[in-house]
C-alpha cells in the first residue's frame, strides 16, 4: 500500500519532540566530559569530541527535517515580509564559502544585483539554501565547484544553486522531489531520509514559486528556486522559526557534507 503524505508528515514532529528531548541530555553530558578548556589543550580531545559534535549535529539535522516535515501536509502560504534578498543570499555564502575547502571545492556567489526588496520568508528561504548547498557539497568531489546565482528576469527572482558533481539519473530526477514516499530512491547512508528536498519543494510553494531540477550524469546539476518578484509591505511574522536550535546553522546545514575536521574547536574561531 502506498504510505499516505499527510499522515506521515504529522506524525514525524511527534517523533521528533520525543528525540530532542534526549539529545539535549546527550549533549549536555558530552560537554561536561569534553569541556573546551579542556579540548583546547588536547588536540587528540578536540578530534575524538570533534566526531562527537558532528553526530550530534547530523542527528539534531534530522530532527529538524522531522519537526518541518508538518509543513508537507499544508499547501497554504507562507507569512511573507519584504527583505533584501541580496543581502540573506551572500551572507549565507559567505559563511558556507569558509566551509567549502574543508572538502576540497570552491564556493561561488554570482549577482549582479547590490540590493534587490522582495517578499520573502527569511527563515524558510535560508533553510531551503542551506539544504541545496548541503546536497551540492556531498556530490561535489575535491576539486569541483559549486556555484550560487541570483538575478532577476521577467518579474521572476531566480536563485540557482549548480555543482560540478556526479549528476542524477534521468529516472530519478522523476521523483527527486517525493523520496520520503519511495523508500527504493531514497539516498544511501548517511545522506538521510529524502526529506530536505520535498521541504525545499514546499518552502518554494509556500512562496507563490516552484523548485526545478536539471541534471546529466557526469555532468553536475543545478536547481533553480524561481520566485515572484513581489513586496507585501512590510508584513512581518509573529513567531519566527527558528530551525537550529540555537546551534551554528552552517554547521547544522552541512553536517552531513563537511568532515569532522570542521567541528574542532580550531575550525569555528
């Protein structure tokens, strides 16, 4: 029998509720015994506690995707508020661009746009980035490059995210955007649930806009983000979402991407 989207989206934020609350045990007892005084006189400390901290953060990355996955069952509109979207895009790629030879590849920014208002949800649109960038970084090998665009055309914002990586098989871009109900095309360990995508999906559709994916084997892919150019006036939502939890974001978004080296202590100053 084929699973049903709604029922499975909102029984994942309970699962999630039930988890975190665990993992902030868990991570609470990992800071006491790896404080990081102590890591800081230790290198061998700060690299066994720097695994440590990169499986928390790919756990805390999946609960995260479970606690959004509500958002699959609701195809009404986000709360919007006008935002330069220049300004959020580079920001983000600056912080993961710092990131980027840990693995080996170059991130780029292209815009020729300064400033650009546009009615946006800054919260959902950044996860959706972070989520892109994460799956351009896992299938980019050392020596490739990914390449972020922003430019506006016919009263539409596009924001591509290309890789120089392995590509996606024709067959599989067919469901690229519906893994989580098809456990055949998920994607192997460690690369998660088949979540991050679907979200993206909905986050674009909760923006008035839609997600497309292009790719040929051998021959990297681009996903392009197409939004309506568009001001609401100013409306600004009441309880922002904050998907981190008070962690680093960037490293949360990559968890899955980066190495360990990324999370010693050395590599976050």
């Amino acid at each position: 029998m084929e699973p049903d989207q709604n029922n499975l989206a909102s029984l994942f934020p309970s699962v999630a509720a039930q988890l975190r609350g665990a993992m902030s045990n868990l991570y609470l007892a990992a800071s006491q015994l790896c404080p990081a005084a102590a890591r800081e006189l230790d290198p061998e400390l700060d690299a066994r506690a720097a695994l440590l901290d990169q499986s928390y953060y790919q756990l805390l990355r999946l609960v995260t995707n479970l606690s959004a996955a509500a958002r699959l069952a609701d195809d009404g509109p986000f709360p919007l508020q006008d935002r330069d979207i220049v300004a959020l895009v580079s920001e983000l790629c600056s912080r993961t661009a710092a990131l980027a030879p840990l693995r080996g590849i170059e991130l780029r920014f292209l815009c020729a746009m300064e400033q650009h208002i546009c009615a946006l949800d800054p919260e959902s649109l950044e996860q959706l980035l972070y989520h892109l960038l994460s799956n351009a970084f896992k299938f980019t090998p050392a020596g490739g490059t990914v390449t972020v665009e922003l430019r506006s055309a016919r009263k539409q914002l596009l924001l591509s995210v290309t890789d120089t990586g392995c590509g996606i098989p024709e067959d599989r871009l067919l469901t690229l955007f519906d893994r989580y109900l098809h456990g055949e095309n998920r994607d192997p360990l460690p690369h998660g649930m088949g979540l991050g995508l679907p979200l993206c999906r909905r986050i674009a559709e909760g923006h008035g806009g839609m997600l497309m994916a292009e790719s040929r084997p051998g021959k990297g892919t681009r996903f392009t983000l197409a939004l309506p150019d568009r001001q609401v006036g100013g409306s600004v939502r009441d309880v922002p979402f904050d998907y981190s939890g008070g962690f680093n974001r960037t490293l949360l978004a990559l968890a899955d991407a980066l190495p360990a080296d990324a999370f010693l202590l050395r590599s976050q100053t």
